[in-house]
C-alpha cells in the first residue's frame, strides 16, 4: 500500500512508509481521519500507547494532532524498521519511544498511565478485550481516558469492559472503530 500520509498537524502531509505484506493492516487515511474527527481533532497534551503499531501512522498521527509523548509497540522486525523510518520522518524524535516486543511484554513494562490508546491487534476480539482488562488492571489508563479499537467491521466488541464504557462505534468500509471511555 503507497501514498499513506499524516493527515492533519504539524506533520500533516508527510508521507509515511508501510509495510507491504499479510503481517500488518494498514490504516487507511481515510480512517485514520475518520477516528481522529471522532477522539480530537486535536489535543492539548498528553501519552498515547499505541499497542499494535504497524507501520507507527496511528501514534504519529496523535503527536502530530497534539499529543506530547507516543509509546509504539511492535514485535515485528521489519515493522520496527518503518516505525524507525517514520519517527525519524517527524525529525521529533524524542516525543516517541519503540518498544520492539510483543505486545504482552511491553504491557509489563509499562508503568505510566496514557490518555489515548490505540488498538488495531491481530485476532481483534479476543485481543481486545484482554488486553483493555490488563490496562486496566495496571493502571495504565488516566481518568477519562479514550481506548481506540480498530476492527473488521464483523468484530462485535462488548458494551463494557472493566470499567471502561462503549463511547462511540462506527464502520468505515471494511473497519470497524469502536472507542471506549475509561471511567
């Protein structure tokens, strides 16, 4: 997949480099701007975890709208040298930190709460779900905090999970967003 781009910000209209290949599902900018219109557009401060990075657009995206410190998750190598790409892209470099490991491990190591999280795993329900309770249960989520997930658009997520309520849900061709608010 060509010509994917920061949508809006500081660095809207960068271009970024994706991963060709089966491994990661790139969000479309399309949607990308969909879920931004949905959460922002833009912030004032704050973390974003983004758990499953890909290719790094979803958090980059944040800082560009805003955001002051990203934490992007990836275990695949190939993956990580975009994410790498793509951070040095933004020539702010130390607004972002890669954590190259799965997802479960970082969750581990991790031990500040975030106001944004963003979640587009493979094998998304039962990912999701697990994984928002595991947030949860170590305290990684700030008062208020929004949890995005990004599904196919036949995933049916939960009303609640913990303490974290279904905000806003919407398709966007294939995909499907659901936000949860933390309480």
């Amino acid at each position: 997949m060509t010509g994917m781009r920061v949508v809006a910000g500081k660095y809207g209209g960068r271009p970024l480099k994706t991963l060709a290949g089966q491994t990661t599902r790139p969000t479309t900018d399309k949607v990308k701007g969909a879920i931004f219109s949905m959460i922002g557009p833009y912030f004032d401060g704050g973390h974003v975890l983004d758990l499953y990075a890909g290719s790094g657009s979803l958090g980059i995206e944040a800082i560009s709208r805003g955001m002051d410190q990203a934490v992007l998750v990836e275990k695949d190598r190939r993956a990580q040298a975009v994410v790498a790409a793509n951070i040095e892209m933004t020539k702010e470099t130390s607004c972002f930190q890669l954590m190259r490991m799965e997802a479960k491990r970082a969750l581990t190591q991790l031990n500040q709460p975030f106001d944004l999280v963003l979640l587009d795993p493979p094998y998304a329900k039962e990912t999701i779900v697990q994984t928002v309770l595991e947030l949860e249960q170590k305290q990684l989520l700030a008062s208020g905090a929004l949890i995005v997930c990004e599904t196919d658009k036949g995933v049916d997520l939960p009303d609640s999970i913990g303490t974290n309520y279904k905000w806003k849900e919407k398709v966007y061709g294939i995909s499907k967003v659901t936000i949860y608010e933390s309480q």
